[in-house]
C-alpha cells in the first residue's frame, strides 16, 4: 500500500486543556489516496505522518473551512 500524497498542511496553536497559558499545537493536513480521492485529519503535535495514521478524519465541511484556497469536491471526499 503506498503512503497518502500530502497535498497540504497547516499548524497552529491553541490554549492547552488544562492551563490556557499553555499552547498546545494542532496540525491539520489534506492527503490525496491512490484513487484521487482525499481527506483531511486533525491531530496534536508537529508529526505530519503521526497525524496522517492516527489523526482525526474531518468532515468534508471542516475541510473546506481548513483549505479554503483549495477547490475540494465533495464527491471524490472519502466519507
């Protein structure tokens, strides 16, 4: 099985669970699978392909909010 192609990411940080002063970083990225489908995932941490394995998949309207410079079409979307 080959690897998702990464098409984008994005990182940021937020206010951490317990201490709002401290900043936990998020990482957002958008993958292309094989059959030029794609989907996005959310995780904590820098770790692109910790995030690509074991992340959050985002609904199709979450993505469009992350990617708004990207033209995604809900049906090539992975449910």
């Amino acid at each position: 099985m080959v690897d998702p192609k990464i098409l984008s990411t994005i990182t940021f940080c937020v206010p951490g669970p317990l201490n709002p002063r401290r900043r936990t970083e998020v990482t957002v990225i958008l993958v292309e699978g094989a059959v030029k489908d794609y989907a996005a995932y959310i995780g904590t941490g820098r770790d692109i392909d910790w995030v690509r394995k074991y992340g959050n998949k985002m609904t199709f309207a979450e993505a469009c909010n992350f990617f708004p410079s990207m033209v995604l079409e809900e049906a090539r979307y992975r449910k």
